[in-house]
C-alpha cells in the first residue's frame, strides 16, 4: 500500500509566502503548520486543507501526492 505525502512546502515556495504568514491567514498555530509543512503529519482537517487551498489559491492536488511503496 502507498501513502499519501504533503507537497505544501513546494506550493509556499512557489507562492512566495511565509510560514508565519500562511499560518496566521489559515488561522492555525505555526508549530501545527510547520507539521504539516514537513510531513509529520498522519492527518489533517479538511477544513484546514481548504483554507490552506484558499490562500494558496490552489487545488488539493496540488499539495497532496500518492507515492507507490517500492
């Protein structure tokens, strides 16, 4: 079975924004969106993943990946 990995710390770069700002406009903790950020995470709140996807002005798609076990 494969696993599903979190891709936001690409989509931040690719947005030029911040950690801090990314969190206080989400309106979660920076400790909580830094787990998230670097994949230390097993789940997260849909309502978390649409806010994120609203100030990112991006799709889920674009931060969550399926990778295949080898």
């Amino acid at each position: 079975m494969g696993k599903i990995v979190l891709r936001l710390d690409r989509m931040m770069v690719e947005r030029k924004i911040s950690l801090n700002e990314l969190a206080e406009r989400v309106g979660i903790s920076n400790v909580n969106l830094s787990k998230i950020k670097n994949n230390k995470v097993t789940a997260i709140r849909f309502s978390t993943l649409a806010a994120i996807c609203k100030v990112l002005e991006c799709e889920v798609g674009d931060i969550l990946e399926y990778q295949k076990n080898d």
